[in-house]
C-alpha cells in the first residue's frame, strides 16, 4: 500500500505539475451508474480521472474505498465510525470493471483553468500522504462523490454557481430516488433515519448523489473574478453500457413478498383474527403475542442503538422509537410466563394508550413515517387492546 502511494506520488509530481504544457493534462468527473449487485452500489459512484496526454499517464482517483477485513467493521459501520480512503488505479482497469458489472460511465471533462490545474493535482498529492488518505465517512455530509465535489468547487478558478433549485427536497426524498426500486431496502432506511433527513435542504447539499452531481455540473458555470462566466462542463461522454439488471428488479420488486405493505397488511389481518379469538375465548393465545412483542423489541433495541450511540446523521431523532422501542421485550416477557406481574399490567397500559396517541396523532409527526408502518403499529395496538380489555375483566372479576 505504502509503495503504490509514493509510486503515484512521484508520478503526479512529476508529470502533471512540472509539465510545460498544462492543456496536456485533462481533468474528467466519472460518474458510476447505480447497480443491483451490492448494497451500496445502489447508488452509483463518482471518481476523478486525471489524463495527461504528454506523459500517457491516465489514473483514476477514488475516494469511496473500504476495508471490509478491518476488525469490527460491521460495529464500526454501524456506529458511524467507518473509515474511507482514497486509492488510485489506471483509468483501463477502472473502466474494465465497471462495463464488465454492466454499469455505465459517464465522463464529463472538467472546464478547469491551465493555470489552476497544478493547485488540483498538489492537493490530490496531499490527499495521498499517509496521514491524510483515510477519511471519517459520512453518508450525507463527506462521502465519495462530496470529496470530488469540494475539490471540483475550491480549484475551478472562481465560484462554482449552481442551477437554482426547482423544488423543495429532503434528504430522504433523495434516498428514495435511489431505493425505490427495492421496497423492502426503503423501508429499512425509514425506520432507521429520523426526522432530521425530513428538512428542506439546498441545492448544494443535495449534491452527495453521484447522479445528482452529475446532472447539476451539466447546467452549471463559473463565475470567475473578472466577471467571465463559464461551464464548468466542456464535454460529455457515455459508455452507453447500461445493464438490464436494473429493469428485473423492478420487476421482481412487483411481486407479493417483496412489498412491505402488503406482506405487513396481511399480517395485520392475522393478527386481528387471533385477537378476535382471544376476546371471544377470554384468554390470550401466547405464541401469536410473544412473536410480535419479540420481534418489535429486536427491531426497538436496532432503532434505540442507532439514536443512543451511532453518529451517523439523521438517526438521533427518530419518532419510529414510539412504537418500536426496546420495551417490547417487556410485553414478551409477560406472554411467555403465566404470572400476572403488575408492571407488566401498567406497562401493557401504558403502551395502549401510547400507540393510541401515535395513531391519533400521526399525520402531524414532524417526519416521514413509512406507510408499510402503519399495519404493523395496528398489530401492536390490537394486541395490546386485546390485553387490556383481558386485564380490566380480571380486575372486574369478584
């Protein structure tokens, strides 16, 4: 690792910066095509291409590698706490990769003076050096696409000036453009982010989207200091290379199993007909009860994790921890034992009228909640209903 980065090092310092002839050198934004093969390839992807045509040099700067064989990584990732580097390889090989996953790659050649490019390649030269290769990665704030972005923005030769925005947006309307297609994906992420990826933000902010970037640059000009006023893009170019892998799974993605709503829909009318059967028998059908709570305190004890010790943005405040929250496994503790508890009869209680409340009250929650949610909080509030009129009987019992 060590040895490829002074390789590269001593390349860029050489050839780029010191060349007499600085229209040699041609700066390139690569933007990824989104792809269904991993999870975070869903998203695309976005890389630097630097090619000078006087020395035949022509590498690829990528600032969204990581290393799954680190200790911990998954805890680390989860946590917020996942380190980014950047690498570097020949633009053939990059190339080669990506066409082979049936990706496609849009190149889009960067308007950047003569004068300045020198300034870029010094600070990717920086960006190279041991103690500054790694990043702290951040989803919506510095990620693989931002980090382009910011040097695209500080070495253009004046002020990037980007399109008025044409809409409002949040940054979760962003997240669905890109997870729309997988259901069950979308609505993982809305249980996870709270309501802080539910405000308005700007057109620049938006920009942490490979496609979003790319689109953008292409109406996009700058405004040097003496008034000229640029494209930031000169050209254009499309490997054309785009996968039908995309199209299947839309189409996949219409099937019974893989929609939420439907699947939590049908469990909601289980649900209702074991409660049914438990008020008219006067008695609770325990497995039914002790799956559900089971389920929702794992699924609380995740959405509690995430808002008490991760840093990811977004996850702090989450108004899902209402109805799915680590105090579940309470309501599972009592199902599976026959001793009437009377904390477990107050918290039952409790729950009710809490889920009652969130019902009530859940189109003026300020953040989105997930439409396939609200099956599975009438699964909760009916089993707890059906507790609580069980627990009133027994109080009213002489």
């Amino acid at each position: 690792m060590k040895q490829h980065i002074i390789y590269i090092l001593t390349m860029l310092s050489i050839s780029p910066v010191h060349s007499q002839h600085q229209d040699s050198l041609q700066i390139s934004l690569l933007t990824v095509s989104p792809r269904n093969t991993e999870i975070y390839t869903i998203y695309g992807h976005t890389a630097l291409r630097l090619q000078n045509t006087e020395t035949s040099t022509d590498i690829v700067f990528n600032w969204g590698t990581f290393d799954t064989s680190r200790k911990n990584f998954m805890y680390n990732f989860v946590r917020g706490e996942t380190d980014y580097y950047l690498s570097s390889e020949p633009y053939i090989h990059f190339k080669r990769a990506y066409i082979t996953s049936g990706a496609q790659i849009i190149e889009q050649t960067l308007n950047i003076p003569d004068s300045i490019k020198p300034l870029l390649v010094q600070e990717i030269n920086k960006n190279l050096l041991p103690e500054n290769i790694e990043y702290r990665y951040n989803y919506f704030f510095d990620n693989c696409t931002l980090r382009p972005r910011d040097i695209i923005e500080k070495y253009c030769g004046g002020i990037l000036v980007y399109p008025e925005q044409d809409k409002k947006i949040t940054l979760r309307d962003l997240v669905h453009e890109c997870t729309s297609p997988y259901p069950w994906m979308k609505f993982g992420i809305d249980i996870v982010i709270g309501s802080g990826a539910d405000s308005l933000i700007s057109r620049r902010t938006s920009l942490f989207l490979p496609a979003k970037l790319s689109e953008t640059l292409n109406n996009t000009y700058i405004q040097f200091p003496d008034g000229i006023r640029k494209p930031i893009i000169t050209s254009v170019i499309s490997s054309n290379n785009i996968s039908s892998s995309a199209a299947t799974e839309t189409k996949a993605s219409t099937s019974f199993l893989s929609n939420p709503l439907s699947v939590f829909t049908s469990l909601f009318f289980f649900y209702l007909i074991i409660n049914l059967c438990s008020i008219k028998k006067k008695t609770i059908f325990r497995l039914p009860f002790a799956l559900l709570f089971m389920t929702a305190g794992a699924g609380g004890i995740i959405v509690a994790f995430l808002m008490l010790f991760s840093t990811h943005p977004c996850v702090s405040s989450n108004w899902n921890i209402i109805w799915l929250n680590p105090l579940y496994l309470i309501g599972f503790a009592s199902t599976i034992t026959k001793k009437r508890y009377k904390v477990f009869t107050l918290y039952h209680s409790i729950n009710f009228y809490l889920l009652t409340v969130f019902l009530l009250f859940l189109q003026w929650i300020p953040q989105h909640i997930d439409i396939a949610c609200l099956p599975l909080v009438l699964c909760l509030w009916i089993a707890e209903f059906t507790i609580y009129l069980t627990n009133i009987k027994r109080v009213s019992q002489p």
